[in-house]
C-alpha cells in the first residue's frame, strides 16, 4: 500500500518546510513554496542497482579502468577537462533551440562506442532526420523514445551501453512517487537513481536540462549539487555562434569554454575565435578598441564597441551589452575623477561585438580607450591593442598571462600592445612593438597625441 506523505518545498532551491510561507528563506524567492503529495511506491529494485560497493583502502583502489573517454569534440573535451569521466554525471542546460540536443546527437553519432539516446520529447523518426542532417556515417547509437524510469533502466540492462544520453531530465517519470512530470520530487528522484546508475555501472551519463525564464535551469537548485559537471550552452539566436561554459566540474577547471558555430548541418568547431569576435576592417573608426582577453587556457581578441552622447533624458544612460555593468560605471568614475573628462552628464553604450560575455578585468585599458575614443570622436589604429587592469587611482595593473596575450596579438598581425609598466615578459625579439605605461593618463596622450 503507497505511504501518503504532505510537505511544502520551494520549487526554486528544493528547500521543505512543514507549512506554507510566502517567501523561502533558503533563496529568498517569493511565491515559490508549493504543497507536495508524494506517494511512495514499494517497487522491487533494478538489478542494475544492485550494490556491489565494498570498503577499499585508498592506496589499494586502481583507477587504470577509469581513463576518460575520449571525443571526437575537441572544445568539449577541454571543456570537461580531457574527455568523459567514467561513471559521471553531467548536466547540460541552455536555452530552447540553442543546439543541447544538435550537440549530444553529434557526439552520439560519431564516438564510436555504444550510446543509449533517450528522448522523451522527439519520436525515433524525428531524431533519426536530424542525425541524417548532421551526418551519414552513424555509428552504433540506440535510440529509445521513453518517459519511465523503469523502463529505461530495463533498457540499459540489456543493451549494457558505454555512454547514456536522457534528453530531457524534465520529461523523465519514475514510479516510485506519483508526482507529476517534471515537478520537484520527480526531478530529485530520477536524478538520484541516474546518479546511482552511473556510479554503479561506471557509465557516464549526459542528461539535458531546460533553464527558467530567469536563466536557470528549471527544477530544484538541488541538481547542481548532484551532478558531476554542470555546463552552460549559451549564444544569441540572432548570432551563429554558441559557447559551452563550465559552472561546476569536479574533474576539471571551470575556466574552460567551447565555441562553436551552428551551420544547417549541426555545430561545428570555431579553430580560431579571435577572427570570429573581431572585425577585418582596414579604416579606423571612433569608439572602436581591441581588447586581449583569456578564456581557461586559450587566448581571444575582442572588438570593444562604445558609444557616447548627450543625454536625452534626465538621468544618464549606462547601457552594457557583454562588459560587466558595474565595472562599467566605476571606469567612467575614474576617466571623471582622474583625467578629467565629463562622462557623468553623458549616456554611454558598450558593446562587446559578438554578443560574447566576458568578466576579465584586463578589458579595462580597451574599454576606457573606445569610451574616449567615441567622446572625442577620434579614431583608434586598427594595428593596437590593449591588456591591463585599471585601479582605482587610475593606475595601469598586471594581468594573468600576458605572454600568452602577446603572443595571440603577435599571431594575428598587430603592430603594437599596451600593457602594464610592471608586466613580466618572456618576449626579446618580438615582432609587435610593447607599449609600457604605469598610469592611465599616459596611455591617452600615446594613444591620441597624433590626431590633437
């Protein structure tokens, strides 16, 4: 006989609470605690779930049977951190149509290991026309259109494959609970039993989760906390480019990204992201900067964009689109306070053309050179860029890996770079002239003196 339970929790962070409130008190949210009835099923459990774990010693466990996978995807193998760890979770989210499942029906595909691919929103027909979209060598992929838990656990019973797939997490139902699809208890206990899954098995498993409105993936703040790796496929619909970022990843570094580029035939790799986020223009426009920036290991230039004019209404505009907001407005304080210049009075737009979000701080020096750059409506040299920090005292500072900055500079033909006074440089005989300033008013007589 089902055991009838009654709790309230927060659809938002999963928190219980043994009556109804109108604001959580874990998240803060309002309007987010809702009343739950679970009944809990006694339901004879999978042999695949069968515990085998015995007490080891550290020094005697061996882990030469858990070599990551490899995949044919380079930028999601930095992402993860070389390659799928054996007996992992992982939680891809992003917006509708950004390309999760073009993604993971790439990787399905063309891995060469055997992949159980199971759908609860496409029927096998509709999945089968876009993986001839993508590609016509298709290796050994299952393909299972199923909403229960049970019966997707008898199916990796007896296919017993290498990598699963559940596209989406939201749609999966387990019997044990009669919540309906998709609420909070429903989300919590699938994802517990993958989990138990993957563990046991040493399967990984790539699950697809929806994000909310607000940009988080919908469920309980709970599953983050569950699941191995957390990645983000972020990208403006009106842009061909995505980007995969790291949020969580307990076998790798969470400062890597994976860009791509989504073409008719699915995503494909971007080899060189500096020539995607700037432009190959030849005459010099004001209020347009180069900018180094380091993304985990790799280095990218960027085009800063900014627009200054008089404002129209009473309170000036502050409007960034990729630079931090707030950074934003204490750099216009500095360019107020320390140089002089009356920004207050003037609304300001910035742009990072792309659509590309960036928080490195050693943006400052590009962003504060368009910003004045657009106010005095003289152009900068296309052939400089610019990597440094700035202070509050208006002060240029080091930044984290300017050689390797330099070097991306270099690589793609700039004629000169402005850094900080006290960087350390590996770089004798380099091609591109280094520029170096200790304060930022220095820089803008260097940069604008010819054109006074």
């Amino acid at each position: 006989m089902a055991t009838i339970k009654k709790n309230f929790s927060c659809n938002n962070c999963g928190a219980k609470y043994p009556k109804w409130m109108g604001q959580c008190i874990q998240c803060g949210e309002w309007n987010t605690i809702e009343e739950e009835i679970i009944k809990s099923k006694k339901i004879p459990e999978q042999k695949i779930l069968e515990n085998n774990s015995k007490v080891q010693e550290i020094k005697d466990i061996s882990t030469q049977k858990n070599e990551r996978i490899k995949i044919y995807d380079n930028e999601l193998n930095r992402v993860l951190g070389g390659g799928l760890v054996p007996g992992s979770l992982i939680l891809i989210s992003g917006e509708p149509g950004i390309g999760k499942s073009t993604l993971i029906l790439q990787i399905s595909i063309s891995i060469n290991k055997k992949v159980l691919y199971v759908s609860g929103e496409e029927s096998q027909q509709q999945i089968k026309i876009r993986a001839d979209r993508i590609s016509n060598d298709q290796t050994e992929c299952y393909i299972l259109t199923e909403t229960n838990l049970e019966l997707i656990l008898k199916s990796i019973e007896n296919i017993l494959p290498e990598i699963i797939v559940i596209d989406s997490i939201q749609t999966i139902q387990t019997d044990n609970i009669d919540n309906s699809q998709g609420s909070t208890p429903q989300i919590k206990e699938c994802t517990s039993t993958l989990i138990k899954v993957a563990k046991q098995t040493g399967i990984p498993i790539i699950i697809i989760g929806h994000i909310t409105k607000d940009g988080n993936i919908a469920g309980p703040k709970v599953l983050e906390h569950m699941v191995d790796v957390v990645l983000n496929f972020e990208g403006d619909k009106n842009h061909q480019y995505r980007i995969l970022r790291s949020k969580k990843n307990r076998f790798g570094s969470t400062s890597e990204i994976g860009i791509y580029e989504m073409f008719d035939k699915g995503l494909q790799i971007v080899k060189n992201p500096s020539e995607l986020f700037t432009s190959n223009r030849d005459e010099a426009l004001s209020g347009n900067s180069i900018g180094v920036t380091i993304d985990g290991n790799r280095s990218i230039m960027v085009e800063i964009q900014a627009l200054v004019s008089s404002a129209v209404y009473g309170t000036p505009q502050r409007i960034s689109n990729g630079f931090n907001s707030k950074r934003l407005n204490m750099l216009l304080a500095i360019l107020e306070k320390k140089l002089g210049f009356k920004i207050g009075i003037k609304d300001v737009f910035i742009n990072i053309t792309g659509g590309i979000k960036i928080e490195d701080p050693a943006l400052d020096l590009a962003v504060v050179s368009s910003i004045l750059s657009s106010n005095t409506n003289l152009s900068i040299d296309s052939k400089v860029c610019f990597c440094a920090e700035i202070g509050l005292s208006g002060e240029l500072r080091n930044v984290s890996n300017i050689n390797l900055r330099i070097s991306e500079a270099e690589r793609l033909g700039y004629e000169k770079i402005i850094i900080s006074k006290g960087s350390k440089l590996n770089y004798i005989n380099s091609k591109i002239q280094i520029l170096k300033f200790s304060k930022l008013n220095d820089v803008v007589k260097e940069v604008f003196r010819e054109q006074d």
